[in-house]
C-alpha cells in the first residue's frame, strides 16, 4: 500500500483537516520534535487505497542568514552585505528539528499533498517542506506526479473536501517573490540598521533603545507617523468666528440654524453681519425639502478593514488582532482571515454561511427573517484574487471564546450578516431660513428602514429632532442671534487604523506583513501608543526621520518601496525575472547606503541636540581596568559601561539589573566586577567588562560572564564554582550563585534553569572533590544550629547534589524570569567536562522538566 504524505502549517490545523478526510476514524501520535503530531488513516487517492500521514510544520521551516563572518557586527563592513556577503538558509527554530522530522515521515512516502496556507508565504512554506521531503521519498515512475496543492479558503468539511478533489500544484514564482523579499529585507534592513546602530550608540548615551533599525517597509511606516507630528508642531490656530441662530417653532420648541457663511476670519466683518440680522424679529422659510436617502452596506470584510475596526473600536493593536483571528481560523470559526478581496464570488454559499447563525442568542431573529424574505447580494467589491471576504464559517458563543477571541468573532459575524442585508433608508428634511440679509439652514433625518444598522448599531443614523412641517413664506419668531468666537484646531496623532489606511493606500507591506511594521515601531521605541491606540513619536523616531529627510528623502518616502512592492508582486505573476529585481533593488540602495554613510553627519547635528553624549551620562559605577578611573553606567538601552577617560564603551547583559560586586576586581586585566541580577528568585551572575567584551581564552566568546569563564584558578570562574551539567540542556553547567546566601541557588549558565537549595545555610562552597558515581563537584554546606535541617543535629554535610540522598530534600528547580528560550534535553549519554561537568550517573534517564517546574532535581533519581 501507498503512502501519501500530507503536511499542514500548524498542528492544529493538520488535527482539523485529518480529522474532516478521515471522517474521524484516524490515529495520532506525537513526532519526534514534540511539537508537531502525525495523524494517520486509510483511503483512496488517484483511485487506490493508501495509508494517509498528515502533519504539519510550526510556519516557515527556514530563515535566511548570512553566512559565518557576516553576521558579526565587528567583523564586515556593512557595505558588503548588499553583494559580497553569501546567504544561507537555515532552521527557523533549530531546537524543534523541522527538517529531520519531516525526513522522518517523509521518508518511503509515494505522494505529498501540501496543506499550507494558501497565500504566498505559504507557498514559500510548500517549497521549503519540499526540500525537505523530495530528497527521501520514494522514485515516481514514469513521469507520475507526485507532488499536490491543496487551495482552500475556511477549515470547513465542505471546502477541505473540495480541496482534496481539486489538487493542483505549489506557485513557484509566488515562492520566488517571498525569496527576494526576504533577501531585500536582509542585506537592506541589516546594513544600514549595523552602521546607524554602531555609530548613534557610541556617542550617545540616552537613545534608549536597543537596535537603531531601519526597514524598506517599518521606516516608511515610521515616516507617515512623524509627518502628522510635524503638522501638528507647526499648526498655528486661527480665530474664527460664527453666528448661531435660534427661533421658535412653538411655545415649547426651538430649532438651532446653522449659518451658510459657515464661517468668517475677520471679527469685524461678523460683527457686521451680526448687527444686521439683529434687528430683524421674524426668521422667514426659504425652501423646504425632503429626500429619501440611502446609508450603504458595507463591503464585505478584508484584513485591512478588519485590523481597520479592531483597533479604532475594538481597542485591539494589528498584531493582535491578526494572531486572534489566526486562531479563530485555525479553531475553524472563519475563513481565511488573510485576504484583500472584498468582493465575494458568483458561487460563493451565502445562505449556507447565513444559516450557521440562525440559532445564535444574539442575531437569530434578524437571520431568520433574512433568510426567509431573502438576503441581498453584498456590494460588488475588489477582487484581488486571492481569498474570498472573511466570513464566519460556524457559530459562536461568548462563553465557548471569550475575551478578544469573542469581540473580534461578533464583529466579523455581524459585518458578514450586514453585507447581506438591506441598505438603511431615511428621510433627510432641510429647511433654509432668511434672518435679514443672511441665509441659515436647519436639518433633520428620520429613519425609514433601519437595514444593516440593525446589526451594526454603531452604523445608525443618529437620531435627530424631528422638523416643524412648513412652506415657503412662512415665518417663526427669532428667539436669538449671537456670535461665537472659536479657533481652528491641529489634527490629532495618527491612530492605528489611520496608519492602516495610509500603509494599503501607499502599498507599504502587505495585508499580512502590516500589523509586523506597526509593531517593529512601537517595539524599537520609536513611537508610543497613546489614549485612543494613537501613535505618538518620539524623540528617537522623529530624529531618525528628519534626519532621512535631511539625507535621502526616499529613504522614508513610500514611494519607493512601493515601487519594490510592485517589482515583487510581478514575480510572483511570472512577468519579471527573479534575479533582475532582486539585482537592480539592491543596486539602488547600495548606492543610497554609500551617500547615507557619507552624510551621516547632516543626521548627527539632529542627534546632537536631542540627546546627551556618552560622556555626559550615566552614573559612576565600578573602575576602568585600565586607567582605574571610574566607568559610568548608561541604564537606557542598551545599558552599558563607557570610560570617558580612554573612550571606551563596554556592553553589559541586557533584561536586568546591574550593581558592583564588593569592589572586587578580574585577576587578568583589573577591572572591578560587576553583577548582573534578573531578579531575586531568577538567575544573577558576576562578570568582568573587559572579558565580556574581550574573551580572554579561546574556548570563549563574546558575551559570557565569569560562570562561563575558564579561568583554571580564579575564584569566580566556571572552573571553582561549577558543579555538575544542567539537568535541562545539552550544553549548560550548573553554577553556584555565590551571593545568593543565605537562599542559596545554583543556576545553569545557559539556559534558565535556577536550582533554589540549602536556604539558611551560612556557607556553601564547591569542593575541589568529585563524585564518584556522576563526576559532579561535592559542596560542602555549614548550616546554623539552630535551623539545621540535616539528620542528627549535624550543621556540616559534604555530597553531591545529583546523588546525595541527604541533599535530595534540600533542592528544588524553578525557571529564571528570562527572555531566553527553555532548552530541552535530548536523549543519549552526555559527555563529562572534567571538574565540575557532570556525566549523568549510569543507568540514569534523561529526567524531564516537571509539570509543576518543581523539585525537578528530586525527579531525577526516581
């Protein structure tokens, strides 16, 4: 029997869609990542029985990089990275083994059938699991075809049975377009955010951010944002002034006219025309007239209008959103929620989507009467050929979502049944009144048929007072004329769904890369989000811009990425060559990262007045190793250390606190040391600015702190205070934290791994004997008297952590508050480091991290 291979872009939607082909009757287990399950059952394909194996990947299998040297900063001068430097692709996530696993499963397999999204990132994705898998299935014969694409739209047993009888084929040159995209995003963002990064934070101490990045797409974006800034700086106010009548229609009633003039600059002249409709006691009817106007439905619902909605009513951010209603459609509650289509087609099952919410709690009524007096075709949108309009596919409840899942469900359902609902009708009544030599109007609307605002409230028509019937000629009392002074005011900062709006006009990013870019801008510090999810710069973001401006406008104009835009999208067409975009954009911008290098300082001058030099921040912290003056230290990101005296900047650990430990100084170059803490129950660890930034031995890198230091003799290194291999990760050491006391910890120095043990010991120490069962380091713990919990009133016991039954009770593992990913440990012997580096103890498994991430050490020897 046959194998057919078939993978999916998440877990949850390779469950979903195995579940739906195999009419439930299927087996699962986990793969050998632990991440992605396989789902097997039998069936027909091509018109024989096979056995079928549908999996998934975790999003893209692959990232480009750049290979070996250029990827360190110190290394290549940025200017290389548009041509010289080589890229490679490698493992998104290294740690879940995508490409073995899929190997593994791929391996003896006659078919591929490829289930991932169906836009051109997922279209990449089918080319990557393809590199993966065609290498280890079995030979096609004959010119058979081997290799299937399936296209669907909503997790739905209706399309995904559609898709898998209608298989076509992957869209290389859609692949092809990611491909360059993410070159160009590499080799451009990467140049110019390695030089203005590297030369803005070696003279400047107060930028407080991490990466000074730069974007063919997030600095346009930033751009539109500090353009509103600018208006709003340089808006000067105007006065104005305005005449605002009153009559009465009855003893009870009056109405308030509006003035034609609208408005007027000159107060004089008001005044004028205030003088003269003063004396006047009668308001006479000009014209009277009465329309029956429409109030639209809306388009059916794309991602823009989506994101659009979520943030200005829904308070949502786009990347929120997005991920929320990723999810929805994973849990196959909508369709595809990526898509700029508003427009949906001839053979689109409406009534069948109508019917799913005609037993929802809150719109059955509306529904039901739809349906039974006939819905109304949606508008004729934009057909941009991709997905159809997002709709919703099953019905929900807000105890079965909740929270944003539910506001962002009930929005997309109640936009869906507008779209198919009838228009609002109303009658708009205006009267024009004449006060002397002056005109004034008063209007109201009336709602005839409420339409699609039934469901959409927030689209009603506002309710207004109802007008006096009348003719022309008739008179009312003029109860007042008075005269407002008013000024003009700025506009308000750009919000998110305004941004939005301005990104698709310009065709900066696409539907799905949108929401990223807004987020990069907020996340490197660039702009804040306000009241409102407003948009407000700061000084960073708006020096940056000016300072484009200054240099290179295009640098931050949208015109020319969304000329790149275009270049892209006709790749993925089949009308422009691969290499020739790709060749020609990075030309371009070579030469516009040369002429930026050359007139940085036109950039600087913008620095220099809105932030402070190195030298002028910060605060004395710990002595320069070489001139033994004090080093400052500059907390803003990235905190550092910077000697004014030798002009030299020291980077530190980043997510964490950073104080001077006990004057204590490096025994190779006489820098005092500092501590790095990320907290009271988390990791802390001493180090030395010079080795930190110098390693000192070869077996070093940049960026390890004294618990990684292989030093054979000094007090704080890796070699006098490690004690055994981590119970977690492959490569890590279990370190005693010597300033824990007296809540002693040990902690891996590689992943977060935190050992709490020995609480109200007065002293631990690492001895210089080894265990003779696992090779780890013996400690030697002294315990108060009075709260010594070993046995027999001892206060002194010497054993090893791993093996030591008297310690077992004593330890137990918690997981440090870090940004560092967990590790996990494979299966096989590990290897012994010597002192300190534990073998694991023969016969012993590899122990798993705790459900409860408690007493782990204990779990060992179970």
């Amino acid at each position: 029997m046959k194998t057919v291979l078939m993978v999916a872009e998440k877990p949850s939607l390779a469950q979903s869609i195995a579940k739906i082909l195999s009419r439930g009757s299927l087996s699962s287990h986990k793969g050998l990542n632990g991440a992605c399950s396989v789902h097997e059952y039998t069936g027909t394909f091509a018109g024989q029985p096979v056995r079928f194996k549908m999996t998934s990947v975790c999003g893209h299998v692959m990232t480009l990089d750049f290979l070996g040297k250029y990827n360190k900063w110190d290394k290549v001068d940025p200017a290389e990275l548009f041509s010289q430097a080589p890229t490679e692709k490698k493992e998104a996530n290294p740690k879940l083994n995508m490409v073995k696993f899929l190997q593994v499963e791929g391996r003896g397999c006659d078919y591929i059938v490829l289930w991932l999204d169906c836009d051109k990132e997922g279209e990449n994705i089918c080319f990557e699991v393809l590199d993966a898998v065609l290498p280890v299935m079995n030979k096609a014969h004959g010119g058979e075809k081997t290799v299937f694409r399936a296209r669907f739209s909503s997790i739905t047993d209706t399309d995904i049975c559609n898709a898998m009888a209608c298989l076509g084929e992957p869209d290389h040159n859609e692949a092809l377009s990611v491909d360059a995209r993410q070159e160009l995003d590499l080799r451009i963002g990467c140049a110019f955010t390695r030089f203005q990064t590297k030369y803005f934070q070696g003279k400047y101490g107060d930028l407080d951010s991490s990466l000074i990045s730069f974007g063919p797409c997030q600095t346009p974006t930033l751009g539109f944002c500090v353009e509103r800034h600018d208006k709003i700086q340089s808006f000067k106010p105007e006065t104005y002034w305005v005449l605002q009548a009153k009559v009465n229609t009855d003893k009870d009633r009056s109405l308030l006219l509006d003035w034609d003039r609208v408005r007027v600059f000159d107060r004089e002249i008001a005044q004028m025309f205030l003088n003269m409709t003063k004396l006047e006691k009668e308001a006479q009817v000009e014209a009277t007239s009465r329309k029956e106007k429409a109030k639209q439905r809306p388009l059916a619902l794309n991602t823009v209008e989506m994101l659009r909605v979520a943030s200005s009513s829904l308070g949502m951010g786009p990347q929120h959103a997005m991920q929320t209603a990723e999810r929805l459609y994973t849990q196959g509650y909508i369709s595809y929620p990526r898509t700029e289509t508003t427009h949906y087609p001839e053979n689109f099952d409406l009534k069948g989507a109508l019917r799913q919410q005609a037993n929802h709690p809150y719109w059955a009524d509306m529904v039901k009467r739809l349906l039974a007096e006939g819905i109304n075709r949606p508008r004729k949108g934009h057909d941009a050929g991709d997905h159809p309009p997002i709709t919703p596919m099953r019905s929900a409840t807000e105890a079965e979502l909740g929270g944003d899942a539910w506001r962002l469900y009930e929005y997309i359902t109640r936009h869906f049944i507008a779209t198919v609902s009838h228009d609002c009708k109303y009658l708009q009544s205006t009267i024009s009144f004449r006060i002397g030599p002056e005109l004034f109007t008063c209007s109201g609307k009336t709602v005839l048929s409420p339409g699609f605002t039934e469901i959409m409230p927030w689209q009603s028509v506002p309710l207004e007072e109802s007008l006096p019937t009348c003719q022309r000629g008739d008179t009312f009392t003029v109860s007042e004329v008075k005269m407002l002074e008013k000024q003009t005011s700025p506009p308000d900062y750009l919000t998110e769904a305004e941004l939005i709006t301005l990104m698709e006009k310009h065709g900066i990013g696409t539907d799905a890369s949108i929401p990223v870019h807004i987020n990069n801008i907020c996340q490197r510090n660039y702009v804040t989000v306000e009241s409102g999810r407003r948009l407000k710069p700061t000084n960073l973001g708006i020096v940056l811009v000016h300072g484009y401006y200054k240099i290179d406008a295009e640098l931050v104009l949208p015109t020319i990425r969304s000329a790149v835009e275009k270049q892209l999208n006709l790749i993925a067409q089949g009308k422009a060559d691969y290499r020739q975009v790709l060749g020609h954009t990075l030309d371009v911008f070579k030469r516009k990262f040369h002429y930026f290098v050359d007139s940085i300082a036109g950039m600087d001058e913008l620095m220099e007045v809105s932030f402070s030099p190195l030298a002028a921040t910060g605060k004395p912290l710990s002595r320069c190793g070489k001139c033994h003056r004090f080093m400052k230290y500059i907390q803003a990101k990235p905190s550092r250390l910077h000697c004014s005296h030798c002009d030299e900047t020291y980077t530190l650990p980043q997510n964490g606190t950073i104080k001077l430990y006990k004057e204590l100084r490096c025994p190779l170059d006489d820098f005092e040391l500092v501590l790095w803490s990320s907290g009271s129950r988390g990791k802390s660890y001493p180090l030395c600015p010079y080795c930190y930034n110098h390693p000192p031995f070869r077996d070093m890198k940049k960026g390890m702190g004294c618990n990684e230091c292989t030093h054979p003799s000094c007090q704080h290194s890796l070699s006098m205070l490690g004690i055994g291999q981590c119970v977690e990760c492959e490569s890590g050491v279990l370190v005693l934290d010597p300033t824990s006391g007296p809540k002693w910890k040990v902690a891996c120095n590689k992943c977060n791994v935190v050992a709490h043990c020995f609480e109200n010991a007065h002293r631990v120490r690492v001895s210089a004997d080894t265990c003779s069962v696992c090779e780890a380091a013996l400690l030697d713990v002294d315990f108060n008297k009075a709260k010594s919990p070993l046995p027999g009133d001892e206060t002194q016991h010497m054993g090893c952590v791993f093996c030591d039954p008297v310690f077992q009770e004593l330890v137990e593992l918690k997981h440090a508050a870090s940004c560092h990913p967990m590790h996990r440990s494979g299966p096989g012997r590990r290897q012994g480091r010597g002192r300190g580096r534990a073998r694991r103890p023969p016969g012993k498994p590899n122990p798993r991290r705790p459900k409860d991430k408690m007493s782990a050490l204990a779990a060992y020897f179970v």
